[in-house]
C-alpha cells in the first residue's frame, strides 16, 4: 500500500486535531495488569482522552503482548516505556514533575473526586485480582479510591481506569486543556509526521 494512501487531505486533517488535543501532563502506569482485554480497553481508553504515553510496570507478571496489526488499534497512537521496578518508574515520573497517585483501599486514600487532576498527574493501576503492590502504594504522592455503594466493592481494572481518565479529562476540559496544545510547533509537526505514515 503506498504512502499516498495514508496522506489524504481528511486523514491529516483528524491526525492535525487529535495530536492538538493530546494531553502529555497526564499520564497512566499499568502494574503488572494481566488481561490482555483490559490492557487493550485501558489503551482505548488512553487514546479517546489524549493520553499520550504510558508506564507498563511489570515485575511479577509479563509484559502483555501488545498487537499492531489492527489499523483501529489504540496501541499505535499510544506510546509505551517499559519498567521492571516501582522505585525506576516513580523515579522516571517525579524527574519528569509528575504528582503520581495510586489507586488504593487504604485507610488513608481519598476520594478520586477529591483530586486535582489539572496538575501534570501519573495515575497507577494495579493486577486485576492483587491490586496494587505494597510499594507501588506506599511510594505514591497520593491514595485514592472510587467511591462505591453496592455489595461488591470491587470494579473491573479497565472500567475504574475509564472513571478515573475521564475525572481527569472532564476536569482538564472545564480549565481549558483541551483548547490550547501543550506541545510546541516543532513538537506537533513532529508527531503529525510520524503519525501519517502509521
């Protein structure tokens, strides 16, 4: 298939729209999550909020095998950066100025509407059945929980990762985020390139 094909005039335009609206002050670390389905729906979720990046920290189950074939799929618009330790990916994150806040039962976690996610913000998820690791807990910024009411208090990873995201994109919205890249000139021709040969 030539590369014409990819560079239609439509084609560039949604690339040129969605990469101004893409979000790199927030960010999302999966720890040892297993399901490949979640880690696919998490993905998704990741791209329809403009998240540009994830952490996918693994040091207990293996990294998820992550396809590309699929022109539809999220993982082709979403970068990915690989650790084997909490202490190396927190390390990466507090370098790079993010506040990270773990998803936690703890007694001292709060609300997730109690966070402010208009700041440049890391959200860590854990495996589906363990939940997050001790350390990944303890080293966090923050604690935080989704308030539930029912018998079961307990969401699928990628349906608390989707009301988690979406706080944070309903709040970035009401402040402007969305409006406005953060992203240099050079930075969105950059990526508008590499993206219309994808």
């Amino acid at each position: 298939m030539s590369e014409s094909f990819f560079r239609t005039e439509k084609r560039i335009e949604k690339i040129k729209w969605v990469v101004s609206k893409r979000q790199p002050s927030l960010h999302v670390v999966f720890e040892n999550i297993h399901d490949p389905h979640n880690v696919s729906a998490i993905f998704r979720t990741c791209d329809a909020a403009g998240i540009p990046k994830v952490s996918l920290l693994y040091n207990v189950e293996k990294f998820p095998k992550i396809g590309k074939k699929s022109s539809a799929s999220a993982y082709k618009w979403v970068e990915r950066e690989k650790f084997k330790t909490v202490e190396e990916c927190y390390l990466q994150l507090r370098e790079e100025k993010f506040v990270i806040y773990a998803s936690s039962l703890n007694a001292d976690s709060k609300s997730l509407y109690e966070l402010d996610f208009t700041k440049k913000t890391a959200i860590v998820l854990g495996n589906e059945h363990r939940g997050l690791s001790e350390e990944a807990e303890k080293l966090a910024d923050e604690r935080f929980f989704i308030p539930m009411y029912g018998m079961v208090q307990s969401l699928n990873v990628s349906v608390s990762a989707a009301i988690c995201i979406y706080e944070a994109l309903r709040q970035r919205s009401l402040k402007g985020f969305y409006d406005k890249s953060e992203m240099s000139a050079k930075e969105l021709k950059a990526l508008i390139e590499e993206w219309s040969k994808k």
